[in-house]
C-alpha cells in the first residue's frame, strides 16, 4: 500500500500536466479559428471585392506567369476559383471538429457557403453572388471534413494498438 502512494501522486501529477497541455493547445486552437472566422467574414462581407483594389498586380502577375510557362487557361476564374477552395479548407476542418462527423462537416461547409452567397445577393450591390463560388467553397469544406478525419483516425488507430499491443510494439503499427 505505501508503495502505491508514490505512484498515485506521480499519477495526478502526470494527469495534471496532461490537462494543462490540453487547455493550452485548446486556447491556441480558438484563438486560430476565431482569427480564421473573423478574417472569413471580412473577406466574404466586405462591401467590395477584395481584389479591386490589386487588379492591376494580379493581372501583371498572371502576364508574367503566362510569360515563364503557365498554361493560358491558368487565368484570373481559375485562380479566383482555387482560392475559394482554399479559403474553405479551415471551414471543413472546423465544423468536422466541431461535429466529430466529416459529411456533417461538409454539408454545415456548403451550408455556411450558400448563407454567404445569399448575403452578397440580398446586401452587397458591388459583390457577385456565384454557384461557381459555392461549388468551391463547398469542395474546399469537402477536403478540410476529409483532411479531419483521415488524421483524427490514424490518431486513433495508433492509440488503439498502443492500448492493444502496448508501447513497445508501437514500430509495428501500420500507420
């Protein structure tokens, strides 16, 4: 018994250590999404296109790409395009982590994606609202719920061998 009291004490100690790790990588983690929301909502919201005002250097810079060796059909709406895939990926990742369920984290990625449209339609005259941008938008959820949970489970599998096998067959693990 008085052996085993060292133990439980190393035992809260560790547990406590753990926990405050989490709140850390926890607090982190709101302030890059609250960061991400709030930039999101600017960038969508704001009462102008975003790029009006560098019009001029994107299309300089899409001339001398064309002019080193990128294909021609390389062009402002496809550039436009994989920007809006990109801008969604954190919204997939988000709302996966949110849901813990990747195609509800997709569907609430489109479903934020039509909201943002519908607002540009009905308050921004000098915004366009876009099925192209809802496509995209929704495409970049779609590969942010995936990118989720392909690393959610193999975090998960590598703990269930760790419990299955213990730590030291972790070098078997598959993953």
């Amino acid at each position: 018994m008085a052996s085993q009291l060292p133990l439980a004490y190393l035992n809260v100690a560790y547990r406590y250590v753990v926990n405050a790790k989490h709140q850390t990588l926890h607090r982190i983690s709101l302030c890059f999404v609250g960061g991400y929301l709030v930039a999101l909502v600017l960038i969508v919201f704001w009462p102008t296109p975003v790029d009006r005002p560098a019009a001029g250097t994107l299309h300089s810079l899409i001339v001398w790409i064309h002019s080193h060796g990128v294909p021609t059909f390389i062009g402002y709406n496809t550039i436009e395009f994989t920007a809006n895939i990109v801008m969604f990926v954190p919204m997939g990742i988000i709302a996966t982590g949110w849901t813990k369920r990747a195609w509800l984290g997709a569907v609430l990625g489109a479903a934020i994606s039509c909201l943002i449209e519908l607002g540009q339609l009905i308050f921004l005259a000098d915004r366009f609202a876009s099925v192209l941008d809802i496509v995209a938008n929704t495409a970049g959820a779609c590969i942010g719920a995936m990118t989720y949970h392909l690393a959610h489970t193999k975090h998960v599998s590598r703990k269930e061998q760790v419990e299955l096998y213990g730590k030291s067959h972790e070098h078997c693990a598959p993953f």
